[in-house]
C-alpha cells in the first residue's frame, strides 16, 4: 500500500494507473495524477493497466 504525496489517499497496487514509456513503467494516482512512481522494466512486457 502506498499513499499519494498530493492528495494523501491510500492506494493498492492494483488502484494505481501504469502507463509503459520504451523501458519504464510510470505509475501514478488514479484521482489526482500525481507521479507515485517510475520504474525500469525487466524481462518480459509486463501487464499494465491503460485506465486513464
């Protein structure tokens, strides 16, 4: 669980907006936008939630 910095709500990881950008995942909050989080992708192409 994670808490966006912005709008203080609580999150799960399956609550937060992923969007693929080339070899990074960027993760943000689904009320606010605020960028929680980017990450390097390994491996394969994970599965992400394209909900906006």
């Amino acid at each position: 669980m994670t808490t966006c910095k912005q709008c203080k709500r609580e999150l799960d990881a399956e609550d937060l907006v992923r969007h693929e950008l080339e070899r990074s995942v960027v993760v943000h909050c689904p009320d606010c936008g605020c960028l929680v989080g980017r990450y390097n992708r390994h491996g394969d192409n994970p599965k992400t939630d394209l909900r906006r």
